[in-house]
C-alpha cells in the first residue's frame, strides 16, 4: 500500500453533464446511501452510547437510557473522577500500561530490527535454515509459553514487577517483527550497502546512518502495532502480572467488572480511559497504523 | 540502471580479520533476539509438547501419562467437545461456529462495504467507521457491548427496540440459546472494518478497462459484482478467510470478559479453555494438550498464510 492516506478513494468517474443525468444517478444511488447510513449507525451508535453515558449522572443512566439524553442534557465528570481515582484506580493502570507496553515496544522493536539486519545483510552459516526457524516460530501461540514461563518467572520472583511480562511480550513479538523487517532490509539497494562497506563503515555504522533510516515506514508500523498489542492485551496480563498495584488498565477494567457488574457509570468512564490512546493513536498516525495492522494480520 | 561495480580502491583487510569481524557483528546482531527466542519460546514450546503427555501436577513433570490428556479432552470432557446430542456443543465446537458464521459474516459484510463505499463521495468516512473498533483492546468491546446487550432496557439498546415491539426483554448473554450468536455478532462488528480496507483496496487494483468494457457491453451493476468483482477479489478474500480463522483460534479477550465462558460452560472457546485448565483449574497437563491442539489446528493455517505474505510487499 502506497496510498497517502489509508482509507482514500480514487475511483474517478466521468462527470455528469447534465441536470437529469446527475438526477438520475444520485436516485440511483439512494438505496447505497441508505444502506451506508445504516451501517455507519450500527457501527457507531453502541459507541457513541457508552461515551454519552460516561458523561451522565449515576441516577440518569439507571432511570432512563442514553438516547433519551437529548431531553435532559446533564453531563458530569464526576464519573472520570471516580473510575480514575480510589474507587476506580485507573490512573495507576494507566501507569502501569505505560510502564509496560513502552518497553515491550521498545525492546522488540530494537533486538528485531538488529536480527533482521543479520538476516538480509550479514554473511553467516546456516543463515537461510535459521531464518527458516524464525518464521516457524510465527506460528506458535502465546499459550504455549505460560505454564514453562510461569515455573520460570515465579520462583524469581519476576511476576511480582513487570520483568515478567516484558520479556514475555518481547520474545512473542521478535519472529514476526524479525520477518517483517527482513523482507523489508532486503529490499534496500544493495549498491548502497556495499559502497558504504567499501568506504570501511562497520556494520555498526550501515545499520545506524543507513538501514535505519531508510525503513522508518516498515519499522513505525511494527512500532505501532507492537505498542497496541500489548496496551490492548488482556490474557498475557491475567498470566504474567501477579501483583494488584502492576495491572494494566485492561485487567482494571476486567476487575471493575467484577466488582461493580452494573456500576455503568464507572464501567463506561473506565473503558474510555483504556480506549483513549488507541483512538489518539489510531486519528493521528492512521496510515502506519493501518499498515501496521495488515501486515501484522499474519501474526 | 545498473551501476557496473567500482573497482575497490581501499586495499582489504586479511580475510581472516574480515571474517573474525564479521562473526563478532553477527553475534551482536543476532544473539540477543537469539537468546531470547530460544529461552522464551523454543524452550516453553518444547516443554509444553512434553507437558501434554504428562499429568503435569503443578507444571511439572509429575507423572507420563501418555495420551491420555489428549483423549480426556476429546472423549470425556462435554465442556471441550460433546458429540451425544445434536448440534453437539463444547469449546471445539463453539470455536467451529466461530468459523463458519463469524468468518462467513466478515468477508460478507466487508465485501459488500469495499464495493458500496468505493460508490460514494464520503468513502473515506465510512470505512474509518467502520475500522475504528479495530483499534480498540476486546476488554473494551466487551464493555460496549455488555452495554448494548443489556437486559435492562433503561440500559440496553437491542432490549429497548425489542421493547418497543412488545418483546422481550432478552439476557443474550445468560441463555444459552443465544449466547454464542451474541458473542459472534460482537466478532463480526469488531472485524468488518479490516475486511474493509483489505478488500477495498483488492477493489481498486481492478484495471479500470475491464470494469469499463463490462459497462460498454451492457453488464449492469449486479453482474459488474458477480462476473468480475467476486472473481477478481477471490484470492485476497482466501488469505482474508484465513488470517480471520486464526484469530478465532485465538479468541480469547472477547469471551473472558463478556461471559467468562459461561453461562455454564456454554460460550467457551479452545483459547479459552486453556486458559481455564491451566490456571484456575490447576489441570497444567490438560492445558497443555488444549495448547497443544492450537498449535496443531494454526501450523497449516499459518504456512498458508505465510506462503502468500511472502510475495506481497509489506509497505
């Protein structure tokens, strides 16, 4: 995909030219428009109705429902407060969710990028087989690391603070980040390389002032996807963070479901917070990000 | 334009210092991912093969049992495949739902998105619409469903229509009749946006001359779909069906949060399953062979996959 924005169209048509003609066609295509109106509300009212909940007063949302709003029009951000202080803890998670996808992007991002070097550019034996393995690695599912995993982590204690996860995360992300950057270090010109080699840079050196910046698309879209793997992971969370005070907001919310099952107004405000920097992250670099999901769709 | 290779000025190194560089970058490169990969998932990949031949008390090698995880899990355990009575149920079987109806939902409903929207000026609109729910963690969806499922119809979206209509209301949720029916429609709305854009742009890689000699020729719109764009997108839509049988392997966010499995057992997937074997079952064997079974339905689905990847450019 090399479209500047991921989701623009380019199907150019021939212009009408007359009044009927630009009558007929838009009548034509009443039935398209009704059908895209229905599906954009499907798509966007069970959205829509928990963020206008998460705005409303505690006594509201339980006596009428979210599109009766209109009528009334009282919003509060006591729920935000709430869910984000004492009784909710989201604040803490969200720290914790930083704490733990920033690494567990970060170190991925930089232990593949420096495999997938060796792999395109580097001369060593059994290079092809070993690459080979890697991809096979691909296909392995988280679930068969937990129960080795944990028999290794717990008695170190590492379950307790975020070393657990971090290094869970990151061994999960490097066969796929390795063969995404591979096939795309490979397809650098290799005069480039090679002149740089020649003029006596290290590998180092290519890496650094060439490779790297050569492939900041490839390697935004990893970063990208990686970040939100993790931020979005509910399961490796349950498995390898053992201490309440280390959740990550996902399992915050998991657990505010637990405890208050029908408190809308905090589950509401609650999966907002866990939603915002997807949503930030998703408006802001959507092109990467859509990149970044497709090529991750392999994963 | 193909530069003839310069003529090396520079005089070499010895090729035996060359070489002993070389290992030393290659070392630096690869070791560390190397490390890594084979103590986190060579080692626990290996382990837990082994596991599922084993009792397993604990996570340990306790005591061989051969195969008999394996034939629990098939033969004598209704919550992961009971073929007594029909439609047989269990995990294995929910997970085959899945497939049939989420994957077939998806490619639906995203094909008939790509085609309309490439038909309308706010494209772009419609189909970050319908994208959005794929930025957003399941834990998330799970929310904004629970929310829209409600059986409260202060509360519920669907249970205040089906009020309006005199019916109801409805626990989706807590039946087991409509529970797995629920569930999926809440897969298949979080997934139509990357159906979408994939085949939005399969769409578009169309040759406009085909499309336009098919109009010339009198094809009308329906046809346009059936003759040219359903066979033109039949690949893609294949890697597509895919990919999304893996993340139904996969599944297991949605359903932890939204049911827990329940009610009962009835809503429960194989990634479900072991996860539930495994920890607060404390059955670590079992769970391995349920890990084990994943393992062996996404080995065919991910070579296929990969096969296909391969070919495509990344960017």
């Amino acid at each position: 995909m090399t479209r500047a924005g991921a989701f623009a169209g380019d199907i150019v048509r021939p212009k009408p030219r007359t009044t009927s003609e630009r009558l007929v066609r838009a009548i034509n295509k009443t039935p398209i428009h009704i059908a895209l109106a229905l599906i954009g509300l499907i798509w966007l009212a069970p959205t829509v109705g928990l963020l206008v909940t998460s705005f409303r007063p505690r006594g509201d949302i339980q006596s009428t429902g979210w599109w009766e709003t209109i009528f009334t029009l009282r919003f509060t951000l006591e729920n935000y407060e709430q869910v984000l202080t004492a009784q909710g803890g989201m604040l803490g998670a969200f720290v914790n969710s930083v704490l733990i996808s920033v690494p567990s992007t970060i170190l991925p991002l930089v232990l593949a990028s420096g495999a997938a070097y060796a792999f395109s550019w580097l001369h060593f034996p059994l290079r092809d087989t070993l690459f080979l393995i890697v991809v096979a690695l691909l296909m392995v599912p988280v679930q068969l690391a937990f129960i080795p995993l944990l028999n290794l982590f717990r008695p170190l204690g590492w379950t307790q603070g975020f070393l657990a996860i971090w290094l869970a995360h990151t061994a999960y992300a490097l066969p796929f980040g390795i063969f995404l950057l591979r096939n795309f270090f490979i397809t650098l010109p290799k005069d480039l390389i090679e002149a740089a080699r020649i003029d006596g840079s290290s590998n180092i050196g290519i890496f650094r002032n060439i490779v790297v910046p050569l492939s900041v698309p490839a390697i935004a879209a990893y970063g990208i996807f990686q970040f939100l793997w993790v931020w979005n992971d509910l399961l490796m969370s349950l498995v390898f963070v053992q201490t309440g005070s280390n959740f990550p907001m996902t399992r915050q919310v998991q657990n505010l479901l637990g405890q208050y099952g029908t408190e809308w107004h905090l589950l509401a405000a609650g999966a907002f917070v866990l939603m915002a920097v997807p949503l930030i992250v998703f408006f802001s670099l959507q092109r990467y990000f859509v990149q970044g999901l497709l090529a991750g769709s392999v994963k | 334009m193909s530069v003839a290779p310069a003529p090396a000025v520079v005089p070499r190194p010895p090729d035996r210092l060359r070489s002993e560089g070389r290992n030393w970058s290659t070392l630096l490169f690869l070791g560390p991912a190397a490390v890594l990969l084979i103590v986190f998932l060579v080692y626990p990949t290996i382990y837990t093969i082994i596991l599922s031949f084993n009792r397993g008390r604990r996570g340990e090698f306790s005591s061989w049992v051969g195969l008999k995880n394996y034939q629990d899990l098939l033969g004598n355990d209704p919550d992961f495949l009971d073929l007594s009575h029909f439609p047989p149920s269990g995990a294995l079987f929910n997970n085959v739902l899945w497939i049939i109806f989420y994957v077939g939902f998806v490619l639906f409903l995203g094909l008939v998105v790509a085609v309309m929207a490439t038909r309308v000026r706010y494209e772009s609109i419609i189909k970050a619409i319908v994208f959005v729910p794929m930025a957003v963690a399941a834990t998330a969806l799970g929310i904004i469903w629970l929310f829209v499922y409600s059986p409260d119809p202060n509360i519920g979206l669907v249970n205040s229509i089906l009020g309006v209509a005199h019916v109801g209301p409805i626990s989706f949720l807590g039946d087991t009749a409509w529970v797995n029916a629920a569930l999926i429609a809440v897969g298949v709305w979080g997934s139509v946006g990357f159906a979408t854009v994939i085949l939005s742009a399969a769409i578009k890689a169309i040759p406009t001359e085909i499309m336009e000699a098919a109009r010339t020729d009198g094809a009308n719109e329906r046809q346009i779909f059936t003759r040219i764009i359903v066979p033109m997108v039949s690949l893609p839509m294949s890697v597509l069906a895919v990919t999304l049988i893996v993340n139904v392997i996969k599944l297991f966010d949605l359903i932890f949060v939204m049911t827990g499995g329940g009610p009962g057992s009835a809503s429960r997937v194989v990634a479900f399953t072991m996860y539930q074997e495994s920890f607060p079952s404390g059955q670590f064997g079992k769970g391995a062979a349920v890990a084990v079974v994943m393992l062996i339905i996404l080995v065919p689905l991910m070579i296929f996959n990969l096969r296909r990847f391969r070919t495509a450019a990344v960017t």
